[in-house]
C-alpha cells in the first residue's frame, strides 16, 4: 500500500508497505479522507511537542470497513470514522471513564502512525458509523468533538455568555456547541479573515477583534456589566490565556482546550475574588463523538463550511506545505483518497 510518511520536519515522502492484516478485535478500513489538523502542520514544521519522526500524520478519518471479526456489530463495506485515542482501559483515567486523558493515550498520527496512507488497521471498538453522514462530513467529526468537549466541561447552560478565544477550526467548533448548548457566544480573535468566517459562516453575534478593541471594554458592554460566566481558550497562545483570567465574570469557569508550552500565571487575588474555576480539555469521548454525529444529523451545524481546501492524496505532499502559509486561509484542509 501507498504510505505518506514525515520523515523530519519538512520532509514528507511516498513510500511502500506491506499491506495491514485486521488481527483479531480489529478491523482493517480503506481510508476514504484525511482531515489536516494544527497537529499535521505543527508536526510537519517541526515546532509540535513531544513528537518524534518518522510518523505517518492524519487522525481525522473517514474510512470504509473492509474486514471485521465476524461477530462485530460492523461489517465489510460500511462506511466509519474513529475515536483515534488509543486508550489503555485500566488506568485511574480509564477506570472514571475518562477514556480521553488515559494516562498511557496514543493518538493516531502523534503518538502512532496515523491514516496518511491507503490501509490502517485500528482497535474495532474505537469505530463509529457513519450514521447516513457523508465522508466530508465524518472527517470533521473529530476536531469539532474536540469543541464540543470543551463546551462539556464548561457546563454552558442556556442564556450565559460564553467567550470563545481563537477562531480556528478548534474554536469555530466550541463557538457551535457553546451555542447549541444556548449560550450567547463572543468571537475574540486578532486575525480579521478568521472573525469574518465566524461572522458570516457561523452567524456568530458579538466579534471582538483584540488587536483593535479594548477587549475588557467590548465585553462589558456585550455582557451587560457582568462578564462571560464561561471563557474557553482555543488560541493556544500563552499571552491570550493569561490575559483571559480578567475577562472572567465573578464565579465564572475557565476552559482550556488550547495548548502551549510553558507556565500559566495569573493573579490569586483577582482569581480568588471571583470563585473562578480553572479547567484543561484533552481530546474527547465517545459521549462527544455521539452528541457531534447527533448536532449534524439534526443540521445544527454544517461542517461542511469548514473545508476551505482540498487535494488528492497523490498531491498531497506537494501541496502540504503551501497550507502553512497564512495568506492560503486554511480552515480545515481535506485529503480525498480514490
Ligand atoms: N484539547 C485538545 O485535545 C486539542 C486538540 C486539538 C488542538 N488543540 C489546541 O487547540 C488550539 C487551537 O487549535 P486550532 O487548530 O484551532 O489552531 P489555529 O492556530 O488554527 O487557531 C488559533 C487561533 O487563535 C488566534 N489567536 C492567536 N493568538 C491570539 C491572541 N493573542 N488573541 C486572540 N486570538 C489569538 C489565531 O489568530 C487563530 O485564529 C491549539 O493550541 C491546539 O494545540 C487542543
Ligand atoms: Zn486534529
Ligand atoms: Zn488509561
């Protein structure tokens, strides 16, 4: 099979190997699209943590089942798409069912070879039906149950104001799920590109560009006097996460899906006034998986706005590097296989 592997930063080749067998509690699936992440960029430039090369990219899949234990629930033919967190099932994590920070996690196209390639062969369990979804629709599964996550440990409840920083496709998604979940969502952002998509494509109320504004400001006015109850990072960008401390309305949850390097550091007093609580988000469970399917199946989102570009899995190595670029606006880039 056809295999596009990093080899070192910047480096991305076709090579040969032999074909998966599914060993038992496993299936092998035909790979049908790739979704190109933050993850694939950062690991192909050279700058994402704790990644160690060669690695074959991609866990943003849709995929057909091509065999399958006999007894499984799937059969030969039917379109999937994973759970791509390989969890241990027996650490303290797993145990609370907290699958999505298993203290032992691999993650397809991190930790192990990923779905750049014609054939994987992954644990059975991990897969989910396509539900009637389309395979554009089923790759972008992933990243927005990683919003959707977020959103759940928020607990957003109906009428709050909910602050989503970093309007990638990460944050676009827990903007979506902040608002299905009936909050009233603030976009805060420093790129003008990125705040007109989540004005035009996401009808998103209240945009707050934080080059331009005053953001403490702006969120005064939007929330009344009172502040958002929630704050949700998706910038990664550890400037933005310390300045969002104060942007907390008293007794207000902080959210971290976002990740950077390096320590946090804010004010005790101004976070102990508030009663604030501070919260990471890794990954996601199958809880989020389901309720994701379920918001597209009912057409409460459409992730389908999210795919700015497209390549076939022959061009992608060529083209892989051009997305990196700024000026091409990338949202969600997709890599279609025959
Ligand atoms: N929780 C998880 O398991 C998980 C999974 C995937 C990605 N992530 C993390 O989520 C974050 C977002 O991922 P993404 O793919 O959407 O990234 P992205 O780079 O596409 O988007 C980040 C956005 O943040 C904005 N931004 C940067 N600095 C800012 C600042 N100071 N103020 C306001 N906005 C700012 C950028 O303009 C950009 O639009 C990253 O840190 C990534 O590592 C977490
Ligand atoms: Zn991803
Ligand atoms: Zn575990």
């Amino acid at each position: 099979m056809k295999v596009l592997i990093c080899n070192q930063p910047g480096e991305l080749s076709y090579v040969e190997k032999e074909t998966p067998v599914a060993s038992p509690g496993h299936a092998l699936l035909k790979i049908k699209r790739v979704g190109i992440c933050g993850t694939d960029l950062h690991a192909f430039e050279g700058t994402q943590p704790y990644f160690s090369y060669p690695r074959v990219l991609g866990h943003e899949l849709a995929a057909e089942v091509l065999t399958v234990d006999a007894n499984s629930a799937f059969k030969p033919g039917d379109t999937v798409t994973l759970i791509p967190y390989i969890n241990c099932g027996k650490c303290v994590a797993c145990r609370a069912g907290k699958t999505n920070c298993c203290s032992s996690i691999q993650v397809l196209g991190v930790h192990t070879d990923g779905g750049m390639a014609e054939y994987i062969e992954v644990p059975e369990r991990l897969l989910l039906s396509a539900n009637g979804l389309s395979l554009d629709e089923l790759a972008l599964i992933e990243p927005l149950a990683i919003g959707a996550h977020g959103v759940r440990r928020a607990a957003v409840s109906k009428g709050e104001f909910v602050l989503v920083i970093g309007a990638g496709p990460i944050g676009l998604g827990a903007m979506e799920f902040a608002r299905i979940a009936g909050g009233k969502v603030i976009a805060l952002d420093i790129n003008p590109k990125r705040l007109t998509f989540c004005g035009e494509k996401l009808k998103i109320d209240h945009i707050i560009n934080a080059l331009t504004a005053d953001v403490t400001a702006q969120l005064m006015e939007i929330t009344g006097g009172d502040m958002p109850t929630v704050v949700i990072d998706a910038t990664g960008n550890q400037k933005a996460i310390n300045n969002a401390f104060q942007y907390m309305a008293h007794g207000a949850r902080f959210v971290l899906i976002g990740l950077q390097k390096g320590d946090i550091s804010f004010s005790h007093p101004e976070f102990h006034k508030r009663e604030a609580a501070l919260m990471s988000s890794r990954n996601a469970t199958r809880e989020d998986f389901d309720h994701v399917i379920t918001a597209i199946k009912n057409k409460l989102i459409n992730p389908l706005i999210y795919i700015t570009h497209r390549v076939k899995f022959d061009d992608a190595a060529t083209q892989f590097a051009s997305w990196l670029n700024p000026e091409a606006g990338v949202v969600k880039a997709i890599i279609e296989f025959a």
